[in-house]
C-alpha cells in the first residue's frame, strides 16, 4: 500500500514540475481535473475501445506508458498546438 501511494505521489509531483514548465502554477488544478476525466491520472491507462493510452489519452499512444515526464511533454505540446 505504501509503494502505491509513494507511487502516486511521483506522479503528482512530476505533473506540477511539468505543469509550472509548460504553462504556470495557475494551470495546475485545471490540469488534474483534465487529467482525472481523461485517465484517472494513470500513465498506464489504456482505453479498451479506441486503443487511446495515457495520461492525456492519445489515440496514436505517442509516449510510452508510464513514463510521466513524457508524457507531460506530448500533452504540453498537444494543449499548445491546439
């Protein structure tokens, strides 16, 4: 249980450093909220209908599962490009 929640923490902490990179602290909480509808904040996640994984749920899965800091950058350019 320990392992989990430390796990999870990583996640989170890994998010914020990449959220104040790419954007600010303002957009921090927006994000989670994103990112809590998208995956359940899970970099794991894959979607057993349209194959979509990840944080931000990319339907090409463009980052490798699980790799936070990737996958942040794929979603900070993704939000940007958009």
């Amino acid at each position: 249980m320990v392992a989990r929640e430390f796990k999870q923490l990583i996640i989170f902490i890994i998010i914020h450093q990449k959220t104040i990179e790419c954007w600010n602290e303002s957009e921090y909480q927006p994000l989670i909220k994103l990112l809590f509808r998208e995956s359940g904040i899970n970099p794991y996640v894959i979607n057993p209908t349209s194959g979509a994984c990840g944080l931000f749920q990319s339907i090409n899965c463009d980052y490798e599962l699980g790799n936070v800091k990737q996958q942040m950058d794929w979603g900070c350019n993704y939000i940007k490009r958009r």
